[in-house]
C-alpha cells in the first residue's frame, strides 16, 4: 500500500468512526437505562452479575473463532449485517417494553443474542486501524478511539438520567435503533482494504488459523506475560465495573443522577486521557508506562470503597482519575501489539489475545454478586484493589513482562 492509497484508507476509516460514534452513543443511552431498570426491579446484585456475565460471555467464547472471519470474509458485509441485527434486537425490546411484558430472563437473553452478534462485529472493527492507518498514525487514532469513547460515556449517561425524567424506557430505546441506522451511511460509501492471507479459504481451516495466532503469542517473548497479568487486572476489576449500580443505589442511597454523575466523571477523565494520548506521539516505554498507571487505577479503586456514605464527589473523583489512566493503559498495550504483529496475522492474533485477556471477565462477573452478598460491596471492593495491586507487583518482579517490546519479528 503506498503513500496515497493510505492516505485515502486513512480518511475512509476517520469516516467510519464518525458513523460508529453515532452508534455508540445510542448504545450507550440504550445500556444506562437496562441496566438501572434491572438495578430497581430486583434489587439484586445477583441479578447484575448474571446480566453482565450474558452479555460478555459470547464475546469471550465466540470471539476467537469470528476473529478467522475478520481475515477472511467481507468486512463492510460483517460488520453492515451485525450492525442491523443488533438493531432488530432493540425493536424487539422496544416490543416488550411497551406491551409491558418484558421480564429479567427475557431481557437477560435478548442481552445474550446481542453479545453474540457484537462477536462478529468486534475483530472486524479492530483489524480496520492497523489496515488502514499509517504506522504514524497509529498512537494516535487509538488515542482518539478512547477519546470518542470517553465523550459517549459522558453524554450517554447524563442524556439517558434527563430522558428517564420525562420518557418511558421504550421510547429512549428508539434513539439506539435510529443510531444504528445511521451508522450503516458511512459504511455504504468507505472502501475497506483487502489482506491476502498466506493460505487459501480452500486449504485452511478455522482451526489452524487460530493456532497460528496462539502460536505467534507463545513464540513472543513477553506476551504471555503480559497476557496472564491481563486476565488477573480483569478478573479482580470486575466487581467494580458490574455492581457499581448497586453500589450507588443501596449503599449510599442514590439515584439516577448520581449515577450519571459518578459514571460521567469517569467518562471525563476517559476523555481526558483520550486527548492526551490523541496528541502525542506515546511512550518510550509502553508496557512499564502501563503497569505505573495501573497502580493508579488501583489505589483510585481502594478509594471509592473507602468512601463514606453519600460523598458522591469523592467516588466520582477517584473514578476520573482511574479513567483517567485507563487510555494511557490500553493504548499502550494495543500499540506494542499493533506494531510488533505482521499484518496478514493481525485478526487472528487479536482474537486469540482478546480472548486470553478476557478469559477470567465473565468469572469475575459471575461470582461478583454472590462475593458481594458474602462480603459486603464494600470489603469486595477493597479486597479487589489490595490484591491487583500485589499482582502488578509479582509480575513486574518475576515475569518478562517488561521485555516485549524487544520482540522481532523478522521471522514470522
């Protein structure tokens, strides 16, 4: 590919993220308010565990083998039809909501079926940055993806907690229909690159393909390292991310909007750290720049289950600052990966880490509710920060963690 025709690819992709942002926002209004329905409904953190766990598990389990499709088949097809399926997944819910015949099992599986399609959609998304963005740009456009992502996490709540004062659920539901319909223009008109792998559809079987990507992570020095401390960081962050609902609503005896103020303030320190890691050119050392960082992350989440009481601008100061770290985290690690692994191997080996990495999520979904109910949220949430803490430690002190970025590639 030469100067010009990245050049091109490069605007086509900026096209489409503006397309993808549209949806994300809808998605984003859309999740606040299932998620809160389910929260007052059955006022279970139980209820919240299973949700999660429904609504990332296909992405875990699917994910590997979609990753093979990502290399292979049509991306604009892919990710045209997941984009309209997940739409009519929203209609449906749309339905029952408004007949009032909805239940937590029904929506539980609706959440299921459109994990699943989002199994399909997120490797092809994630082979698009490196397929049609300059090298030079890399750092950049993935700062810019968690800046995007931090501005819908601002105005998706906030907008979702004005809705519910004034419209019923399944009239808010519609704005993620209408998105998703106009996220499907853009990607009428851009022109996606094509890879050519080194085997034919023909010879080549799903299943070796993805041990060509296992393969190339086993053979990297650092990347199982740096993958195992990953599941770990994931496992323990989960009570957090699952039960905060819960958190905010009965253990400190808030509403909707505090809960759009505290998610909206980890949103804005998204943000933030979008814009800083959009303007820069990145870390020198990526991986040890992440680990410092994550560090952070823990201590802020020691502090938000330390709070007392109703001290709102605490928890949603210590959860800007976590999310202040997380792009500088993750757009360093998917930089290392994005520059060391070849092209042609790229959704294969995406899948597989995205997999390894998220293995131990929907576990730690999962047990959250019932570990909360044993414990308390508040021993759950201090317990989780203590030992993510003493995991960094052991890795960086035992593991080869810090020497992945001298991987070559010469020979793959």
């Amino acid at each position: 590919m030469d100067l010009q025709q990245s050049q091109t690819t490069f605007k086509h992709y900026l096209l489409f993220l503006s397309g993808q942002f549209t949806s994300m926002l809808g998605s984003s209004v859309a999740q606040f308010v299932i998620v809160w329905w389910i929260t007052l409904e059955t006022k279970s953190a139980v209820y919240l565990s299973i949700t999660s766990f429904a609504a990332f598990t296909p992405l875990v389990v699917l994910i590997p083998f979609t990753g093979v499709f990502a290399d292979r088949w049509n991306r604009k097809i892919l990710i045209g039809v997941t984009d309209f399926l997940q739409a009519l997944i929203a209609l449906i819910l749309i339905v029952l909501f408004w007949f009032n015949v909805i239940s937590i099992w029904t929506l539980i599986v609706l959440i299921a079926i459109r994990s699943v399609f989002q199994a399909f959609q997120v490797p092809v998304v994630s082979t698009l940055i490196p397929l049609m963005v300059p090298s030079d740009k890399l750092s950049r456009i993935n700062g810019l993806n968690f800046l995007l992502s931090g501005i819908v996490g601002f105005i998706g709540p906030v907008t979702a907690a004005m809705m519910l004062e004034i419209w019923t659920i399944c009239e808010i539901l519609w704005l993620d229909v209408v998105t998703f319909l106009i996220a499907i223009i853009p990607l009428t008109i851009i022109k996606i690159p094509t890879v050519k792998t080194e085997t034919s559809w023909e010879k080549a079987s799903f299943t070796r393909d993805f041990i060509e990507g296992l393969t190339f992570i086993k053979h990297t020095k650092g990347f199982m390292a740096v993958l195992m401390t990953a599941m770990m960081i994931n496992f323990l962050a989960m009570p957090l991310d699952v039960l905060l609902p819960y958190y905010i609503r009965f253990t400190h005896q808030g509403e909707a909007s505090e809960l759009a103020f505290v998610m909206a303030a980890s949103q804005v320190g998204m943000l933030l750290g979008g814009v800083l890691m959009s303007v820069i050119r990145g870390f020198k050392r990526k991986i040890l720049t992440a680990m410092h960082f994550l560090y952070v992350f823990f201590a802020m989440y020691a502090l938000i289950a330390l709070s007392p009481k109703g001290f709102f601008w605490l928890i949603a100061s210590a959860m800007f600052t976590s999310h202040l770290c997380l792009p500088i985290i993750n757009v360093s690690f998917i930089t290392v990966v994005q520059t060391i692994v070849p092209k042609h191997l790229y959704g294969r080996v995406s899948s597989v880490m995205m997999t390894l990495c998220n293995l131990a999520s929907p576990v730690g979904m999962i047990i959250s509710g019932p570990l909360a109910v044993f414990t308390g949220i508040v021993n759950l949430f201090l317990g989780c920060s203590m030992l993510g803490a003493l995991c960094l430690t052991l890795s960086v002190m035992f593991t080869d963690i810090r020497y992945v970025e001298e991987m070559n590639i010469a020979n793959y």
